[in-house]
C-alpha cells in the first residue's frame, strides 16, 4: 500500500509547476500515509508555503486510493480558498475549534512555518494505535523532548527520526496513554483501559485500548 500510495502521490504533482523539494516532502507523506494504513489524515499547511500544495494534492490522492478521511485544517477561509486539494475536508478556524471535530488522527502533517503549529500539535486527538507526526517547512531540528512538550496530555513520542528532505523533515510516532486529552468530549466518564505491548525482537512500544 505504501508503494501504491507513493506512486499515486508521483502521479497526483505530474503536470504542476513545484519545487522540487515540496514534491519530495509531497511524496514522502504520501508513502506514510499509505504504508500507516491512515484511516484519518489531518494537514495543518502554511497556506503562503509552496509545499503546501504539493502536500495537499498527494494526500487527496492518497484518500482516494485507501478509502480514508484527509482533512486540511487552515486558519481562514481564504487560506480555504485557494486550496489545492478538491477532495479534503476543510475545516476552517483557530486550532483548538478545528481540531475538536477530528478524533482518532492517524496521521499528522504539520508545516512548522505556520504561526499556530504548535497549537495544532497540542490540538490533535490521536486514534488507540497512536498516529505519526510529519513537521516539516523551517529546517529545524527541535527533538523528541520539545516535540513531546508540544503534545497534549495523555500522548508521548515513542520515538522520533529526522530525515534531510527538503529543509529538514521530523518524523515521530506519538503513543497514547492515560490522559483528558484522550477522552471524547461528549463523554468525560469514559473508562477505556490501555494495554501496553513491547516487541522483544524490535523494541518498539504498542499501546492498544480496550474497549
């Protein structure tokens, strides 16, 4: 599925005039969202940046290919606009009010230049299994610790990877755990239960709720 997904992002910028490196941060989370199996994709673009609309016409392509939800989170409506991507969701408005409506984010495309990332970050409600983290747009690397301070209560990043495309690309896999964030807001008495998993063999960190 990743390859699908990737190619299907290649084949989504063919024929558009960007920048070579938005196409290859474009077509990386294209393959992310496609190898995550992302049920919900959530991008959160600098609307002045050119990467965002290669990122948002690869994702659209990605949503139609594995059935999911992509939603693109911008700050107005004429960010909204000028979209790129036909097919998204668009939701409209300050990060805590847009995000509230997407619960069980798979995957999370944040572009670090724009003035409310971090709040966005804040904002997201990752599903039971987790979801992966794509900040990408100023070339900094800030690290798994300052990411983690970022995120909301009740999630933590299991681990983190920085990758040299474009101006830098961090990658994090955020857990879930036991936290109000996690809860649905119709519901505050929820009492799901987290079952915690290490693969031996890997070292990687599971965590699974049970319903």
């Amino acid at each position: 599925m990743a390859s699908k997904a990737y190619i299907d992002g290649v084949r989504a910028l063919a024929g558009h005039d960007l920048a070579g490196a938005a196409a290859d941060v474009a077509e990386l989370v294209s393959a992310m969202a496609g190898g995550w199996n992302a049920r919900l994709v959530v991008e959160a673009p600098d609307s002045a940046a050119p990467a965002a609309a290669a990122t948002s016409l690869a994702l659209a392509a990605v949503a139609r290919r594995t059935g999911g939800r992509y939603a693109l989170v911008l700050p107005d409506r004429d960010a909204a606009a000028a979209s790129a991507a036909e097919t998204a969701e668009v939701v409209v408005g300050e990060a805590d009010e847009a995000m509230a409506g997407l619960h069980g984010v798979d995957l999370l495309v944040v572009d670090a230049r724009r003035r409310d990332a971090a709040a966005v970050l804040r904002a997201a409600r990752p599903g039971a299994r987790g979801m992966v983290v794509v900040r990408h747009g100023d070339g900094r690397q800030r690290g798994a610790k300052d990411l983690a301070a970022s995120m909301a209560a009740g999630t933590r990043v299991v681990r983190s990877v920085y990758l040299p495309i474009g101006k830098g690309v961090e990658v994090l896999h955020v857990g879930v755990g036991k936290g109000p964030s996690l809860q649905n807001h119709r519901d505050r008495r929820s009492t799901s239960r987290w079952i915690r998993h290490v693969d031996h063999d890997t070292g990687e960190e599971h965590v699974f709720r049970r319903q």
